[in-house]
C-alpha cells in the first residue's frame, strides 16, 4: 500500500497488510457515503495466472468484509465466476 501523508508504507505479505488494506477500504466507504446512498461492491474477477489470483483471494475476502461493515447501504457482487 502507498503511505499516505505521514504513514509509512506498508508491503504486501508483512503484518499490518491485511489490516491498513481493510482501514483504506473503510475510509474509501466513508467518503463515498451519504444518506440514501448504496454502494454496489463489483469483487475482482477470477486471473489465470496462480500467482495473482493467490494475492487476489485475500483482497477480494477483505474487500467483502468491508462492504459486510458498511452494512444494509452496502452489496459485495462476487464476479469471479463470470
């Protein structure tokens, strides 16, 4: 993850990862929200290549629990089947 002003980076796979990952998402949320606004959370589609599809497990999982935090305002669309 890039810092932010006056945050260190944080690196994929050291600890903390997961958690600035899913404290971004939720400021993401929280500057799109408004009253009587939904958001509708396209998950990242399904990769060929093992590697990336390993990295995208763990965000698409975090991205989910996040939109599940945002609550009844908030739909995790899971595209990796299509």
């Amino acid at each position: 993850l890039t810092p932010r002003k006056g945050q260190k980076r944080v690196n994929w796979q050291t600890p903390g990862w997961e958690k600035a990952y899913g404290e971004r998402m939720d400021a993401f949320l929280a500057a799109i929200t408004a009253p009587n606004r939904r958001v509708i959370w396209l998950g990242l589609p399904h990769m060929e290549m093992r590697s990336l599809e390993k990295k995208l497990e763990l965000i698409r999982e975090i991205q989910r629990l996040a939109i599940e935090r945002y609550g009844a305002a908030g739909a995790y669309v899971d595209t990796t089947s299509l």
